[in-house]
C-alpha cells in the first residue's frame, strides 16, 4: 500500500446458504455493469441522494487514463498501471506477467528469485506482439479479467486482448483482416498448434490464422483469434493444447455459511470450452475442481497448480464478524483492573485528528471504549465517551461539512468517482488505503449507532457511502464495485492509481480484515442483509489470504528458499518485500500486519510457534517499541502461558509505545479475554 508515512511518522507512533452471484459480465463501455444481485448493494437509488448534498470536487487532479468511455475508473485492482498514468505498466496476472508496448503487448512466465529481503517475479516479456498499433485503451473489465482494446493511428480498432487472473492465456482477437507480427519465432508442433523455446520455457499458439514461414507473421481474419498460453515445466504441450481457447471474461459467485465461506469465478471462453485455470496457494487445499493434474507454475506467491474446467472454486473459514471481546470469563479482581484503567483512559481522550485515517483511528478508539465501559457496567465513563463519539461522528457525516470547513468532512470524487476525505492523508486523495481508513468509520459508527437508533439515522447516509465507496455491488452511477478487493487473490489492494513497475500491492493486510468486519457490522446494525454477506465474505477471504501471505505462508515451498523472514510485511503483484512504507524496523514490519488488533483479530491465532518466531523478530530488544502494544496481543495467541507474560509486559509498556487506535485499558481486556 503506498502510504509514504515518511512525513508522518512521529504522528504514526503517536443464516441459510445464500449465493451472491455478481459482475456475471464483464463491465462494457457502452453499458451498465450487471450484476447477479438484482438491483445491487448499495445501488445509486440508495446512495444518489446523499452523493448530491456533498460538494463535488476532486481532492488531487485525476491521472491521464486510458478507458473507454462509461467505465467506472478502475482504482485498486491488480491492472490499474494499465488504466492510470502517462505510460501503462506492467500488471501481474498470475501465473503471467503483462505490459502494454507503443505497438502491442509482451508477457512471459516471471522469474521467481528470492532474496534476503525480497522475493521477485518481475515483468518478463519472453514473448512480443506487434500489432502496429498507435494506442491501446481498456473496454471493459471484471472481477478477474480485463479487455483491451489496439486501435490504429487512425482510430481504428485492430482487435482486442483479454488477459485474466489464473489464466496462462493470453487471447488476442481481431476485429478486421489484420497482420501482426511475433517478436519471437514460433514453430509447428503439431494439431494445429505452434510452440517456441524462450527462455527455458515452452510458449504454445493456437491461433485461426496463418503463420508465415519464419514463424514471426501472424495472418489474421476479422473474427479469427489467436491465443498464446505457457507450459508449466512439468507440464506438456500437448496435454494443454486441447483446452486453449479464447476466454472472454470472467464472473464471480460467492456464498455464506456459518462455517465457511465460497468463492467461485467462471471463466467464460469461445463456444463455453473448458479452459487452463492456474489456482494460487490459498486455493489449493479446499479446491473444487475436477482435473487439477496439469503440472504448476512457480510464482512469488508460491507454487500454482493448473487445473482445466471453466470454474475454479475454493471455500475459506468463516470469521464471525464482532464488535466486542468476551470478557465473561474475567475475574472480578479483573474487572476491577478494567474498571480503573478504563477511567484513565477515558480522561486522556483527545480531539479527533482532522484526516481521515487518524480520524478514523480515534474514532475507533473512542467505540471500544464505549463498549468496555458497557460491559463493565461503568455507565459514568460510557455516558462520557458516548458523548465524544457521537458528536465527532455527527461532524464527519454533515453532508455538507465540506462547505463549513477544510477537515473532518468528506467530499464526493466526480471524475474518479469515490469519496474522499477533504484532508487526505497517505495518498488517500489518490485513492489510496481507503479501505483502511473507512474500516475505522464503520465500526465506529456500527457501536455508536447499536446505543441509539436516532444517531443511527442521522449519520446512515455519509456512512453508507463510505461502505459504498468500498463494497458498492451491482449497477452503479456513483461507484466502481468492490473497488479494492480482489475477488481471485482474495485480498484488497490498497494503491488507487498503482502508478508502479511492479503492480498494486498492499501492506496493512490486518487493517483490511478490520474494514471488513467494520463494513459487517454496519450492514447489521442497518438491517443490509446483502451487504452483510458481501462483507462476510470479505472478512473471511481476506483474513485467510493473511495468513497465506502476510503472517503464515508455507515456508517449504521453493519461493521461500532464499527468502530470511517468516513474515512478508509488504505483497505486490511482481514482487514481495520484507519492508514497510514507513520504517526499517523489524516490529513496525510486523505490527503493520497486527493493527488494530480488533475483536476479530484471532485469525492471527494458529501455529503458536510461528507466532514466537514472528515476535521474537520483532522484538530484539523487548516490546518498548512502535506497535509494542499490538506486539504483545499477537503474542497472547501463543497460548496460556504467552498471554500471561504479555499481561505482566502491557499493564507496565510506556504510554508511547501504545498506538492512537488502541488505549491500555482495550490492551489489558484483549489479552485477559485471550
């Protein structure tokens, strides 16, 4: 996530089966995206009013982009280098890499090196495509795929690519009569399909089309389509062949249970033939899938199975979205301890930061102190903070509150089409980490509006914008859908226009679980059944890719071989790092992927000896340390005895080395309730 806290860092420190179906195509130039769920989550006929009250102003100048007129701006998704920016960048649709060129595209199987530090996979294009063309112009896109369109200096459309996550395809067809040529030769392999040896790997074509002699010149006519597709190295040519075919786009379907979660995409191919599906590491164990014996691609990411069928489906765990710790348990002696810390807490409250991520945080910090107090029965502090939180929340959500003043208000982005905090803060103007920070808006709002239905009506309408901003479904004016989670990574990406050689990434994966659960929670204090089951399925997701990636990953698969870290703090589409936006330090490369600890935060819970490990790098020189506070939670999950010692270390930790979105009394009650 580019959150170049640099400049920040000082104030850093400080229920039945139902099946969702949505994007069943993809989202075209010349018509409203449809969705599966009739008229959507969050449609404009709920949101259109409120959009109209705030002002309309972009907070940052939008970027050149290269959209076809009509669609929504894709903002966080793994391709937005292509969409944003002067020049496209190369975008890392797994197993393949893929850029744009002046007159076509090049892509290629990545190069798997791990580092010390770092675990690359960069832009490879082992195989270039000429088209002649003079611009390239994306017209449509889907939950996993993306179309682009070549046109000629003349305007003149030459044919279109389709590239998708999990595809080792890459489908080009024209739309006229059409020569194009290969940068590298191509040979006959037999039954209609054409290979070539490039860099180790085997690259395959099928096309409709002639090759001419050299192997370099491609004839095509309009309607024929030719598509290039990689071989696994313990794969074969032939075996494959036979399920290469055009794929056109993809849809997505997921559903809801009380123990797990499903996500199925469907890949939709010329004449519905079964096509290569490539399933990532977080897929594998619960795949649904009939034939997964295709051979596997490394990646970053871990090793790739391929699988052949039109559908790849896996399910998740479950994670039951909350609000509050289980103190039931607790001692009165505890309670007591609570009870105390509670009073100071509550006295040391300070004004809401004016941005909305620190804003958001204090909101946070203010609702679960709320709830303490309530459980605790303390009705003086619970009166008192009550008070603060719905009068901040009451400020940030005037529609108008922009018109009045220059912070703690939210604006509506016309051209990029989002909402965006008058006061951005780590690029949020650029729509950056915006999940992050509404996460923090909608759990505040969710324990402030369950005390009092009134509070609840008064702050819905600038609420539910914020969840729309993030999980609008369906056809939309106002909003992209789902604009930062990846439905086939199964995670968000935080960088609005990724304007990076290396894809999208995200760091703070904890605080994506957080706005998940956050946006849950509002859709159940609002009654939004459908929003609820959205989020649900974003919280689950999202917290497993976590563990598949950030905080728990399979240290014994080959892309970890070289790599001296049992975290990665920081996940691109190309390439992984063991770094932050913000410090060198080993426990903010941890604690970013901790914060902020919520109720939900017990996903973290697992292996306790990865866990020690993961702390103990962390924590060289003891816990006195940015995100100690998070430092020593995480450490509770290690069992009885790991939770015990954290309780003696938290109830003495320097106030400073608490963060704004937590306070010790929250600290001290999440490590007894664990």
């Amino acid at each position: 996530m580019p959150r170049s806290r640099l400049s920040s860092i000082l104030a850093v420190l400080a229920s039945a089966i139902m099946v969702v179906l949505v994007a069943a195509c993809s989202t075209q130039s010349t018509q409203t995206p449809v969705s599966g769920t009739g008229n959507g989550i969050l449609p404009a006929s709920q949101v259109g009013g409120t959009v109209a009250q705030l002002p309309k102003q972009p907070v940052k100048a939008p970027p050149a982009s290269r959209l076809a007129h009509g669609l929504a701006p894709p903002t966080n998704r793994w391709f937005s280098g292509l969409a944003f920016g002067n020049t496209p960048l190369p975008v890392f649709p797994l197993p393949l890499s893929f850029g744009l060129t002046p007159k076509g595209f090049g892509f290629g199987l990545p190069t798997v090196t791990s580092g010390s530090d770092t675990i690359t996979a960069g832009y490879t294009p082992s195989v270039s495509v000429d088209l002649n063309a003079a611009s390239s112009m994306i017209t449509a896109y889907d939950d996993a795929s993306v179309t682009i369109a070549a046109s000629d200096t003349g305007g003149k459309v030459l044919g279109s690519t389709v590239i998708a996550e999990g595809s080792p395809l890459v489908s080009f067809t024209a739309a006229h009569n059409l020569n194009l040529r290969i940068g590298q030769p191509f040979h006959p392999a037999g039954d209609g399909v054409w290979s070539a040896d490039i860099g180790g790997t085997t690259y395959g074509l099928r096309t409709s089309g002639s090759l001419g002699g050299d192997g370099t010149s491609l004839s095509l006519n309009a309607g024929g389509s030719a598509v290039w597709f990689a071989v696994p190295k313990d794969g074969s040519l032939a075996s494959l062949s036979k399920f290469v075919v055009p794929v056109r786009s993809v849809s997505l379907a997921y559903s809801t249970a009380s123990k797990q979660v499903m996500t199925e995409l469907t890949y939709q191919t010329a004449g519905r033939k079964d096509t290569l599906i490539a399933a990532m590491p977080h897929q594998q164990k619960t795949l649904k899938a009939s034939s997964c014996a295709l051979g596997s691609y490394p990646s970053a990411y871990g090793s790739m199975t391929l699988c052949s069928g039109t559908n790849l489906a896996w399910s998740a765990a479950a994670i039951t979205p909350s609000s509050s710790l289980d103190l039931a348990a607790l001692g009165q002696a505890q309670k007591a301890e609570l009870r105390q810390q509670l009073s100071q807490d509550v006295a040391s409250s300070t004004v809401v930061p004016a941005d909305s991520y620190f804003g958001g945080k204090a909101l946070y910090r203010l609702a679960n102190l709320l709830t303490l107090a309530t459980q605790l029965g303390d009705n003086s502090a619970a009166t008192t903070v009550r008070t603060r939180l719905d009068a901040a929340l009451r400020e940030w959500t005037d529609p108008k509150g922009c018109t009045k003043r220059s912070d703690r208000c939210f604006v509506y982005d016309a051209t990029m089409k989002g909402v965006v905090g008058m006061t951005a803060s780590f690029g949020s103007d650029a729509f950056n980490d915006h999940h992050f920070h509404y996460g923090y808006f909608l759990y505040a709002a969710s324990v402030a509006a369950a005390h009092d239905p009134q509070l609840r009506r008064d702050i819905a309408p600038v609420i539910n914008l914020l969840a729309a901003d993030l999980a609008t479904s369906g056809p939309s004016t106002y909003f992209p859908e789902r604009r930062v989670f990846d439905a086939y990574a199964g995670h968000s990406w935080a960088s609005g226009f990724s304007p990076f050689a290396d894809g999208n990434n995200q760091e703070s994966s904890s605080e994506a679980v957080s706005a998940w659960n956050g946006l849950a929670l509002w859709a159940g204090v609002t009654g939004n059944a459908s929003l609820q089951k959205e989020a649900v399925w974003m919280l689950s997701s999202e917290a497993a890719s976590a563990n598949a990636y950030w905080t728990g990953f399979n240290r014994s698969d080959p892309a970890y071989s070289g790599y001296g870290h049992s975290i990665v703090s920081l996940n691109w589409g190309g390439k992984r790092d063991y770094s932050t936006w913000f410090s060198a330090e080993a426990n903010a490369k941890l604690g970013i992927l901790l914060i902020p600890m919520s109720p939900v935060a017990s996903y973290l819970a697992g292996d306790p000896a990865r866990i020690a490990t993961n702390v103990t790098a962390a924590t060289p020189a003891g816990y006195g340390v940015q995100f100690g506070d998070y430092l020593l939670m995480y450490s509770a999950l290690g069992g009885p005895d790991s939770a015990k010692s954290a309780l003696v270390t938290a109830r003495d930790l320097p106030e400073k080395f608490i963060d704004d979105a937590n306070s010790r009394s929250y600290l001290l009650a999440w490590i007894m309730s664990h």
